[in-house]
C-alpha cells in the first residue's frame, strides 16, 4: 500500500499561527485554480477525496496540511490565478505564501500543477521563484495530458522543459486516466528526501526503462 493512501488531515491554516509544527519534511503542491491540482492530489494519494474537488476555481483558500504515517507531511496550498477572487484574497494569499515559503524549513520539495495546454503562466513562474529563493526543490506536474494528442503533449513537455532550471523535473500527467501516476509518486517520495526527481524528459521517451 502506498504510504500517500493513508494520508490524514491535521488543519487548514488561514495565517501563519497555525501551521502545524516545523520539523520533518513537507512537500507542498501548487497551482492555478483550475489547473486539476486537487484532483492531481487525490490520484497520487489514491483517495477520492483527500482534497476538495469544486467546479467553481478559487475554493482552495487555505493552506491544508496532511500527515503521512512516518510524520512527514503533504500540503495543498491555495489556488492562484482565479479572476473573481477579491482584492484583499489575492492579498491575503501572496502574504500567507510568503510566510509559508519563507518560514518552513521542513519544506523539502514543491509540486507544481501545470495545464499542459497552459502553462508557465506568470503565477506558475512567480512559485518557481519563490521555490528556488529558498532552495526548494520542484517537480512539475503537467496535468490534462489526455486533452492532447500525444506528439503535442510531448512538444508541451520539452517546451517547458527547456524553460526551467534544470534540476526542475517535469512530467505529463493526467488524473482522468490515471497516467503519471507512479512516476509522480516516486517524484514524491524523492522530495520528501529532499533528493532531485528522476529524468521526467528520459522515462516518458522510455517507460520501461
């Protein structure tokens, strides 16, 4: 069974204050709001709903922390990029991430959520920033593959490959068909190490290999 299935909620922090303890590691997952990050999460876990699934972008408002079974954790953090969100949440939200970003020094690693169809936008570049300013770790995750054929997935996949730090690791995912699921486990388990995740541009050319 994977340690990610037995993964329980400690408390949704709205400031700071409540932030469970610092200690062990964490990888936190991020994304725009309606770029399939909670159902990205989910599939990982193999749960159906560990995070809340909304068809309306934006609900994910707080910072949702989830303990693994040898103490490390896994964190939703509030989606961005959402037009109709108010003033004083976008506000809000880029003052608790950078509390967040600035102040966990259990954070190991960062899993991005990307729509292959859209990414790199100018939020996904400003977590990128915020990652690599404290030396976090980050896997991309492209979600929505099977929205694509497959030579257009993988001409998204190198693009965005070539557009980031090289330790940044990249891949197509997608959670309807439940592609990329090992892979992105594995991506997991090696930020939680706090060690950098396999080739994503080698192992999707060789699956087997």
């Amino acid at each position: 069974m994977s340690p990610f299935n037995q993964a329980e909620f400690v408390i949704s922090a709205n400031r700071p204050a409540q932030f469970p303890p610092d200690k062990g590691s964490e990888v936190a997952f991020a994304g725009r709001s309606n770029a399939g990050k909670s159902s990205a999460l989910n599939a990982i876990a193999g749960r159906k709903s560990l995070a809340r699934i909304s068809k309306t972008p934006g609900r994910t408002q707080l910072v949702n922390f989830f303990a693994l079974p040898d103490g490390d954790r896994l964190v939703d953090l509030p989606g961005y990029g959402y037009a109709r969100v108010p003033e004083a949440m976008r506000r809000h939200w880029r003052h608790l991430m950078e509390a967040y970003f600035n102040q966990r020094r259990s954070l190991a690693g960062l899993i991005l959520v990307m729509d292959v169809r859209r990414p790199l936008t100018e939020f996904d570049r400003q977590m990128l920033a915020w990652s690599e300013g404290v030396g976090c770790l980050t896997h991309i995750l492209l979600t929505k593959a099977d929205k694509l054929s497959r030579g257009k997935a993988m001409a998204m996949l190198h693009e965005v490959r070539s557009a980031v730090d090289p330790e940044t690791s990249v891949q197509l995912f997608s959670a309807t068909k439940k592609s990329g699921v090992d892979q992105a486990r594995e991506a997991l388990v090696a930020l939680l190490n706090r060690q950098p995740a396999a080739s994503a541009d080698y192992r999707q050319k060789n699956p087997r290999g």
